[in-house]
C-alpha cells in the first residue's frame, strides 16, 4: 500500500478508465449478442441481462486495477456473515419471484416473452 495520501482515494484516472471500459465492454457483449439466434428471445433476454452484470464489474475491475488495488478505497467494507446470508436470502427470494412473474405471465398471456 502507497502511504502518500493522495494515493488512498481513487481519482480521475479510475474515474475515466471506468468510464471508457464500460461501453468498451457493452459493445463487446452486445456484439457477441449477434451471434445468439435471434428467435429466443428468453435466450438473448438472460444472456442481455447477464452480460450487463459482467459489463458493470468489468468496468470495476478496470478502475480497480490501474493503480489502488485496496478494495476499502473504493468504499468496501468487511461485514458479519450474517449480512451476507440475509443478502443471499434477499437475493434467492427475488429471483423466485421473478421466476413466478415470468411464469404466471406465460400461463395468462400464453407467450414466454413477458
């Protein structure tokens, strides 16, 4: 770790490679999109929303690496098992949810595009 205080926050330098490798990924994915069939829409939907994920982190990942590689500079902070197994939970009853909308839709409507 670098004691120069000015080195302890991320600055422009994170700031701007974030910002350049953000639609530097997303044009990489949306191009690999293309080569998904284009009649699933449920396919490219799940893998759209997947590599908008990735596209995000990777975009971290880019600021994280250039030059303060301390993950508490950038406003991470260590906390108790117990967040992380609330987080787990929030998370799995969100996506059974999206699972009963999309399902639900599906049996009204007849169509595997909600």
């Amino acid at each position: 770790m670098i004691a120069d205080d000015q080195w302890q926050r991320p600055g422009w330098p994170e700031i701007l490679i974030g910002l350049v490798a953000y639609p530097v990924l997303l044009v990489s994915f949306g191009l690999l999109m293309g080569l998904l069939p284009s009649s699933d829409p449920v396919l490219l939907g799940g893998v759209g929303s997947t590599a908008g994920g990735f596209v995000g982190v990777g975009a971290f990942a880019a600021a994280y690496s250039l030059r303060i590689r301390v993950l508490r500079s950038f406003g991470f902070r260590p906390v108790s098992p117990r967040w992380l197994l609330i987080a787990t939970g929030v998370g799995t009853i969100g996506y059974g949810l999206n699972l009963i909308i999309q399902f639900t839709y599906q049996a009204w409507f007849g169509s595997n595009d909600p």
